[in-house]
C-alpha cells in the first residue's frame, strides 16, 4: 500500500543529482559506474519522492509533469537484449507532488500519458534497488531556448524544501554518430580529444556553478562535436541551475567511454 503526504509539509532539504546515464545495457551491469549509483543512493535518507528530468522526454510547445500513481516502464530503444527490453522498474508515481508542482508552477501541465522511459529507470534501479520510493517525470520542451530551462529549474527549488530529490539524466559529451562504430568493436574505455577537451571545460563551470556559462558550448573546445544535439544536455541546466550559494558540487563519478560519451555524474549539497 503506498501512503501519499497528506499536505505539503516542510523536510529535510534534498540534494540535486545529474547522473550521465550513457547506454540502457547499465541497468542491467555491475560495473563501476553502477556501484557509484549503489553508493550514491545508499549515502542519503529515502527521499519523498524522486523527479527525474530525463533526456528522452522532449515535448514541444508545453511542459509537463508525469502525474500517474504508477508510472510504466517505458522501453524506448531497439535491438538491445530481451533482458532489457523486459525489465521492470514498478515504482510507485507521485501524483501528490505531479500536482503540487503543477499548481507551483503555471506553465508545467500534469499528464497520465508519459512513465518512466530509459533515462529514469535504468539509474533509479541501481539509486534505489527496492524500487519503493515514489518516482515522477518533468518533460523538456524541446522548442524552447536553454536559458528558458534554466530559469524553469529554478522554480522547483520549493520541491526540494519538501523533500523531493530532483535528478537531471543525460550526458554532458553525448556524440553517438562518432561512439557506435567504437560500441560495436568493442572499445569502450577511451574519449577523442574534443570529448576530453569538453568534459574538462564543462568540469571546471560545474564546479564554479556558473550555469550561466554553460549556455555558450558550440563556442567552448570540442563543443560542437561533444553536443550535437542540445538533448543529453539540457538536463545538466535544470540540475545546475538548482545550486544555492550555499552549496557546493561533488564529482560522484567520471568516465568518458566509446570515445564520445561523457558518463560525469554530480551531487549538490
């Protein structure tokens, strides 16, 4: 039986995550990347509930927040194992919060039609194996400027007051035209030089948490070749766009594997 809050009270503020979640296959290695994921859920109170602004969910013209009590596990890729195309994730949804956020925040609109696609569960699954923690989606509106998504993030600060972990799942460096041929031969453990020379640049913002700057990239080393598209990305703005002058940003892991995808992770606190 899972028991919604019967009011929006005050909680333990609750860090930020941005988790590089690179390829579904994660959800089912254990790996050192995972291990970081098992650690990281492990190092925190259970939370509320857990939003997750996730890469694969883009909308245009509208935002909106998954609001059903029990989400579906979206499978939205292709010829991966039957394994992964039947896994599970049965959290629980939030339509507490899906609504409390929609009230909050005018220009978010609640919808039953999303679940949990593969940016979501296949971090949640390692973050929090018992799958009992209440999980919901943010949509990215994929028409809008990224400065608008920044300014958005910032309007679920209250969100954390209440107890819910807000997470962003993408992939700072995400060139998958230049990672598959490494993929299907097997070389995984490597980044090109402009993968390196982004991940670096983009390192030292993160940790001065000038999100701001970030919104410069195509002009940054290695940018244009790094984030071809601006997808894995925007996620990276709604989680650093949530830093209080307050907190600092922990590297909880770095890797850059099949030469063109970043798997750089980060908590604030």
């Amino acid at each position: 039986m899972s028991i919604l809050p019967i009011e929006l009270r005050s909680s333990d503020r609750q860090p930020v995550w941005f988790i590089g979640h690179g390829s579904p296959m994660n959800a089912l290695m254990d790996n050192p990347f995972t291990q970081s994921l098992n650690q990281l859920g492990a190092s925190i109170a259970p939370p509320q509930a857990v939003l997750v602004v996730s890469a694969h969910w883009l909308t245009r013209g509208g935002t909106f927040v998954q609001a059903s009590p029990q989400p579906e596990t979206i499978h939205d890729f292709g010829g991966f194992p039957r394994e992964l195309h039947q896994y599970q994730y049965p959290a629980p949804g939030s339509p507490f919060f899906a609504s409390a956020l929609a009230d909050e925040v005018k220009s978010v609109q609640p919808t039953t039609e999303w679940g949990l696609d593969h940016g979501a569960w296949t971090v949640l699954c390692h973050l929090f194996p018992q799958h009992n923690i209440p999980c919901f989606e943010l949509s990215i509106d994929y028409s809008r400027p990224l400065a608008y998504h920044i300014s958005l993030a910032r309007e679920l600060q209250f969100l954390r007051e209440k107890g819910v972990l807000i997470l962003g799942s993408g992939n700072i460096v995400h060139n998958l035209q230049a990672s598959v041929p490494n993929l299907s031969s097997g070389q995984e453990n490597f980044g090109y030089e402009w993968a390196q020379e982004f991940d670096v640049w983009s390192a030292k913002l993160i940790a001065d948490k000038n999100v701001k700057g970030l919104l410069d990239y195509e002009r940054a080393p290695g940018g244009r070749y790094s984030v071809p598209t601006p997808d894995h990305y925007i996620p990276l703005l709604y989680s650093l766009a949530l830093a209080r002058k307050d907190e600092q940003v922990y590297t909880t892991y770095e890797q850059l594997v099949y030469g063109g995808i970043s798997m750089r992770c980060f908590e604030i606190r």
